[in-house]
C-alpha cells in the first residue's frame, strides 16, 4: 500500500517531493536523473553527520562513524 501511494505521489508531482509520515518529513528522489545531484553533490554540500550521526552514535559511541567531521572521517 505505501508503495503504491509513493506512485501516485510520484505522477502527480514529479520526481522529487517530501510529505510527513510519523511526524518526520521525508523527501524522495525518483529516478537516477533526480537522485544524480544528491549522489553527485560534495560533503560540504549534504551533512551527513547531521543526519546519521542520529541514528550510529548510540550504536557506535562518540567520535566513531558520522559523530566526527567530514574533514576527520575523508
């Protein structure tokens, strides 16, 4: 069912959109045209140490994975 709602999402707004679901907001990019500049982009562009520093800290520990900056995990 969420795969099928992903669809019509996709066709009514086009490759790249976000929506909330469980009071988080997601952004999608379908395709590789729309995923190319997320892929392509440089780490001071996109944070990831913002993102999965969340989610490994706690699995990892402090200053493993992404709880380092870029410049220390490059």
């Amino acid at each position: 069912m969420f795969l099928l709602h992903i669809y019509f999402v996709w066709f009514q707004y086009g490759p790249v959109f976000s929506f909330t679901m469980v009071g988080k907001t997601f952004t999608y990019l379908i395709g590789s045209d729309a995923a190319a500049t997320f892929f392509n982009s440089k780490n001071e562009d996109l944070n990831a140490e913002e993102v999965y520093g969340k989610l490994v800290t706690p699995v990892f520990g402090k200053g493993v994975a992404y709880d380092v900056p870029n410049h220390v995990s490059i």
